[in-house]
C-alpha cells in the first residue's frame, strides 16, 4: 500500500521547531531515547529515566513528572559536535550504490518493484531544516516514486497495469543513455472497491505526547476514517505500558462513535505493549473479510515493543499472518528515534508500505488522495528482469533498488515475495547504459568473451523487459515481456514526455546527495532546469516544492 507523507517548515533564529518523523526501534525493538530538538542544530538530551515533553524554545523548562524543573541546555549541541558526536540517532541500514556491469559478464538484472516513499519524507524534511541527509538515508528510487506519473493505463480486462520503456539520452554523460520504464496501475472508483477491514494498532505511550506525534496521528488517522464506507470495519488497538483495545470492530458507518473513541487516546507510561501485536491481529482475524482488504497501520513514533522483541519472531508473526490474508503497513510520526531499516523490514514482511506523516496536508495526500491504493492491491509480487544484449550493449548501471535486488532464478521462483502494486500506483525504473563500441567505465577485455555469446535478440534491441505478477488471490504468476527498441532513442532529452524528463532530474538530485561518483559532471542548476522542464501541469504543488528542495540542497552542499 502506499502511504506518503509532506510538509514545508517554516522558523527563525531560537525557534524550535518539531520534527515530524520517526519509527521502530530494531533490530532490538527496545524504546528509544526521548530527544530534545532545536534549532540551528538539533539537540538531544541525555536519555530520561522517565518520559519527558519536549522543549518548546531553547533553555527551555520542561516540567517532570516531580513538579521540578529540568534546564535542558544548547551547550549539548556544541560539546556533541567538538567532540564529534551524531546529532541525530536516527538510524539507517547501510547499503552500496549499485556499480557498472559488464553486459559480457552479467546481461541479467532482477529486482523487486517498490512503491515506499518513506525516504522522500525524511529527506525533504532533513533539507527544510537545514541539514544534510545521511547518504544511507536516501533511496533514489523512492524519491522517483514519491510522485506520480501519467504513463498511461492498461485496456479494459487485460493485465492490471501498463509499462511503457523510454529511451534518452543521459544527461550528465554524453556517452551513455538511460533506459526508463515506467509502470502504472489501474486507477479505481473507490465505490467499487471491495470491503476493508482495517485495525489501527496505535503506539500511546509517554514519549508521543508531543504536538507533530499522537495529535497529529489522530488528525491524521480521522482523514482516512471520514473517507470510509460503511461496508468497511475499523478496530483500534493501544500499546504503552499494557496493551488494549479501545474500540471492537466497528462498521465505518458509526463514525462518531469511530472519533470518539480515537479521540479519547491519551499518552503516558512506557512502551511496552505486551500483547499490541496479537491483538491487533486476533481483531483483524475477528472481522476479516473474505476477497477484501485486511489490514494492520502501525502507528508509532519509533518507540516500538508490541509484545514480541526478538525481531525474527516478529517477522516471521507478521509473515504468517500475511498469508493467511493480513497485511501490516506502518505510519511514523515524530523524530529520534526511528530505525529505517527495521520499519523497511516489518513493512516487507507485511506486505505493506513504510510512510512519515510530519503534517496535516501529507496525511491527506496519504490517507485521501491515494486511499484506493492503501485499499486495494491489483497486483502482487511484482518483480523486473531486465535482460541486455551484447550486441548493443556494453554495460548497464541500475539507478537505485539496492535493497530490492533478488537473485536470476529467483524471477521465475513464485515463492519468493516481492512488491505490491495499489490502485493508481506508478512505478519507475531507471537504468543507465552503454552502447556497444561508445567508452564506458570498465576497460574492454583483450579477449573479448562478447564475440562468443549468442542471442535471440537482434542488433534492433537493445535488450528485453520482463515482468511477473500475481493477482491479488492468486499463487501463480503472469510474465508481460516489452522489447527495448534500439530505433526508440529520443533524439534529445528534450523530445522526451515530461514525466519522463521529471523522473530523471529525480534520480540526478538522489545520486547528488548520495554523493555519487556517476554525477559529478552534473550541477545543481542543471538538474533545476532538467526539473523545471518537466515539472507539467503540478495540480497538487508537489514537483514545485521539489524544485525548492534541490535549491536547499544545493546551499547545503559544501
């Protein structure tokens, strides 16, 4: 499901300003340290014994539970930076940008389709606050797919989406040219979707009682309630100091009785949710749906123990109850303390989307605009093998999807899981290439291997796209085969569609903070102007924000 979340913060000098994101704490699951952030750098306080509110300024007195004061101090900051300390203990998986191939040595590339967004939303957030994402905090194709893309929609009764595959030029090496394909999703009336049964499994302890956490969430969560009908169910699940259900399985119908009971949640104790988990899926279990939408949202600020802390046993919990037709989809709120690669993990398990909500107007665009996607799958286990033609083709590069590369045989292997497609989703994949006999990164071979391969494929292809599904209810795949067309090279990077001009200016400024090797003939201003050309229409306003975030990110680059 994709669940996506945006903001533009605003503040002066000695403002503190909130940050809106955070999640899970993994592999451990243990709760994390209350922060405490400020501005022009953020500030963490030692961990407290017990829960603490958030400063509202700096040297602010933040009242303890005793009734006395605690100073919290800027100095932090400083002592943190002279003696090299993090700043922030937020947490990333650590992973390698994906390096040149030799077409001779390796003509195959697989990979599972992704529609997370979750990194757009920290990075965009990182820039609006005056600093410089991690490089491990930033996955290319999630900032590609943060946005949608008109690629066109498949014909009535046949696959459940379309691709399309492009072909230009590069623009930060002449020498190469960038194979884009692009997938897209049935859109949906939501009136016709099947009915869901949604459990919202809420994280209420002490540390989300901050302004960008627990009432965001309920603002947020109220959006996606008044957008239900009144076939759907709605159960809500706490967690903090014991778990509880505070509202059985409910139609949407009673919506008062949905608010009421979502907005009587209150913070406070630790987290430590003994049963969290299996409540929520014993509700989910209760009310499940038969060929509907069944479907835990996670909702936490990072402090996350639902009641099982080995993080295999919790994957394998949430993988099994994906089978048996339960899905898991997690909503961060709040800052410092979220674990990027433990919520990547349980949202894979899942089967579901990872997603910040930092501010009302993302929420929206999460839980309302793209509510048919959250609600309805049209297609699983989606995965890409891209075979390349050594005739044409002397090397290849994937831009982004390092976490999502799977083996060769793993294509053909309906058992091994990958991506989900929603209603109207877009997907986006980018490679960079070689032509045959054009210079390319790896010195040609003295005894060149090429001349001995053989190819069904002619020297009109410059190789072949192959896609497997499933249906949403099914366990055997469907393979969509699309030839790339040698003769379908866009003259120029200006003869390509807009989105496609958009999509590759994306992947430029994700490898430009990545600090990537590949794009240091490319400046900022070249990468504006290739997203200014291809910004189009921008009803919502989002590709315009984009265009200030590489502006930020080009005073931050030093």
């Amino acid at each position: 499901m994709d669940l996506r979340l945006s903001h533009k913060l605003g503040y002066g000098v000695l403002v503190v300003v909130p940050l809106g994101i955070a999640l899970l704490s993994y592999p451990a699951l243990k709760p994390g340290p209350a922060s405490v952030e400020t501005l022009p750098t953020l500030v963490h306080a030692p961990p407290p014994s017990k829960p603490t509110v958030e400063a509202e300024g700096l040297n602010a007195l933040a009242p303890t539970p005793t009734g006395t004061s605690r100073m919290v101090d800027a100095t932090v900051s400083i002592r943190e930076r002279m003696i090299g300390a993090p700043v922030s203990r937020d947490t990333f998986g650590k992973f390698n940008a994906n390096g040149v191939q030799l077409v001779a040595e390796n003509p195959v590339s697989t990979f599972s389709i992704d529609v997370d967004t979750a990194s757009y939303a920290y990075v965009r957030q990182a820039l609006q606050m005056g600093e410089v994402p991690v490089p491990e905090a930033v996955r290319v194709e999630e900032l590609i797919n943060y946005f949608d893309y008109d690629y066109g929609t498949p014909p009535e009764g046949g696959a459940p989406f379309a691709s399309n595959v492009t072909v230009t030029p590069t623009p930060w090496n002449a020498g190469s040219r960038l194979v884009h394909i692009g997938i897209k999703g049935q859109r949906m009336d939501i009136a016709t979707v099947a009915p869901a049964n949604l459990v919202f499994l809420i994280d209420t302890s002490g540390s989300m009682n901050a302004a960008n956490k627990l009432p965001l969430l309920k603002r947020a969560f109220a959006l996606l309630i008044n957008g239900m009908r009144p076939q759907d169910r709605i159960s809500i699940v706490t967690y903090a100091g014991s778990a509880g259900v505070a509202l059985e399985p409910t139609s949407a119908a009673e919506k008062a009785k949905i608010l009421a009971a979502l907005d009587a949640l209150e913070p406070g104790g630790s987290t430590a949710g003994a049963e969290g988990i299996q409540a929520a899926y014993r509700l989910a279990e209760q009310a499940f749906i038969k060929d509907g939408t069944n479907r835990i949202l996670l909702a936490t600020d990072g402090d996350f123990n639902v009641g099982i802390s080995e993080p295999d046993r919790l994957q394998q919990l949430i993988e099994e109850k994906r089978r048996a037709g339960v899905s898991l989809s997690i909503l961060g709120f709040g800052r410092g303390n979220y674990n990027d690669e433990g919520m990547q993990a349980l949202a894979q398990a899942g089967n579901g989307n990872a997603a910040y909500i930092d501010s009302y107007s993302e929420a929206r665009k999460v839980l309302v605009e793209e509510l048919g996607g959250t609600l309805l799958t049209i297609a699983k286990d989606v995965k890409v093998q891209v075979e390349f033609n050594p005739h044409t083709v002397s090397e290849y590069r994937l831009i982004g999807y390092e976490t999502r590369l799977l083996e060769r045989e793993d294509f053909n292997n309906d058992a091994v899981d990958a991506g989900d497609i929603g209603a109207g989703h877009s997907v986006t994949a980018l490679y960079e290439i070689t032509p045959k006999g054009a210079p390319g990164a790896i010195d040609p071979l003295r005894y060149d291997q090429a001349a001995g391969l053989t190819a069904t494929s002619t020297s009109d292809e410059l190789g072949f796209v192959k896609i497997r599904y499933k249906a949403p209810d099914g366990d055997t795949s469907t393979l969509i085969e699309t030839p790339i067309a040698a003769t379908g090279l866009m003259p120029t990077l200006e003869a390509a569609p807009d989105d496609t001009r958009f999509a590759i200016a994306v992947a430029a400024f994700g490898q430009k903070l990545r600090k990537s090797t590949y794009l240091d003939k490319m400046e900022w201003a070249a990468i504006k102007a290739l997203a200014q050309s291809g910004r189009g229409e921008d009803s919502t306003g989002r590709r315009a924000e984009f265009l200030q975030l590489i502006v930020a990110a080009r005073s931050l680059d030093k």
